[in-house]
C-alpha cells in the first residue's frame, strides 16, 4: 500500500495531477476540495490510495487524512466505487457528508451525480454509527478566480471526465454563470454543475 506521495507537483487538473518524486511522475485522481488546496508548482503531500482492478493499479490522493478517511468508508460500501467515492467529495465537504451521514439526509448524498435513493440510503445505514464516533474537521480552501474562459474550461474537462456529455456540461455551465452572475472558482462552478444534474 502507498500511504502518501511526497514531491514537487508538476501537473495539476481538476480531476487529477500529476506528482514528481525523485524523476517518477506519479499520476493521482483527486476530488475538487483537493484540487483546490494545491498549489501549482510547489511541492506537496497527498495521502493515497492504491485501487487495484485486474486492468489497473489506479492512485487516489487527498490533501487531508479526514478526506482519505471518508472516502475509505464510502468505497467500503457495496456499490460505491473509488469514482463514485471521488465524486461524492467533489460534491460536498468532507463536513457536509459526515453531516448528511449523521443527519440521515438522504436528498443531499442523493443529489450527487449518479448516486440513487438506495444507494443513498445504504451509506448512511451502513456508515451512521461509525461517523458518529469520528470527529473530522476540514478547512475549505478556495482558489482566487481566474480569467473567466480558464475557469470555464477547466470546468467543463472536469465535467466531461466525470461523465457529463459535452453539450450538456456547456450549457449547465452558461446557465450557472449567467444565474450567479459573480467570479467563481473552478471548484465552486463544478460544484454548482453537480448539484443542477
């Protein structure tokens, strides 16, 4: 098991990035709360996880140990995969999941792309208590704004990665941008994208 990569980050996407150790290039999938707290070009630390599938030894990483944790526990659960765990992280805070968990609110772990009433309501049944036990606390970091047209396409190549159709993800994007109206991260758009699918 890979525990952590540590080393200078040398390619950063929404959906992954690539982390330079000792001249190996290790390319790791992230979610967008991980995405956001990294700083392009320097250094860093990313907790991960080695998914192994017969075809594919696949890295997952995380910028907290709290954001690993959680999703270890939603891919333990029959019918979550390590990309539907990734994408419930896009979607909300590591926060707002234990919260959902806790809560029993099932609508909010429902609103997440690809994610059904019982798949829903089998990770809040299988994970309430556990959740309950953990205390986990994640400081949200957000990316000042770029130029518009950078985060658009930034957004939309993670829309498109995360499933959405091409014409679908633009629209969904220009309808958000001209409802909200303000500069917003690569993070927040996609959020945004996300919860109107």
């Amino acid at each position: 098991m890979i525990a952590y990569i540590d080393g200078k980050l040398t390619h950063k996407d929404p959906t992954y990035v690539i982390i330079d150790v000792n001249g190996v290039g290790y390319q790791i999938k992230i979610s967008l709360s991980t995405y956001s707290s990294l700083p392009s070009g320097e250094r860093c630390k990313l907790h991960t996880y080695l998914h192994i599938k017969e075809d594919a030894h696949t890295l997952y990483g995380f910028t907290t140990a709290a954001e690993k944790d959680v999703f270890l526990h939603l891919i333990s659960i029959s019918g979550v995969g390590p990309n539907t765990g990734l994408m419930i992280l896009s979607s909300l805070s590591v926060e707002e999941v234990q919260q959902a968990i806790v809560r029993e609110d099932v609508r909010t772990i429902q609103h997440v792309k690809g994610i059904g009433a019982k798949t829903a309501q089998r990770i809040i049944l299988e994970l309430k208590d556990k959740m309950k036990k953990e205390v986990m606390a994640t400081d949200a970091v957000v990316v000042p704004a770029t130029a518009y047209n950078t985060v658009r396409s930034e957004a939309l190549s993670a829309l498109v990665t995360l499933g959405f159709a091409k014409n679908v993800a633009e629209k969904t994007l220009d309808n958000i941008i001209k409802r909200e109206g303000r500069e917003m991260s690569v993070e927040e758009l996609i959020k945004f994208a996300l919860k109107s699918s």
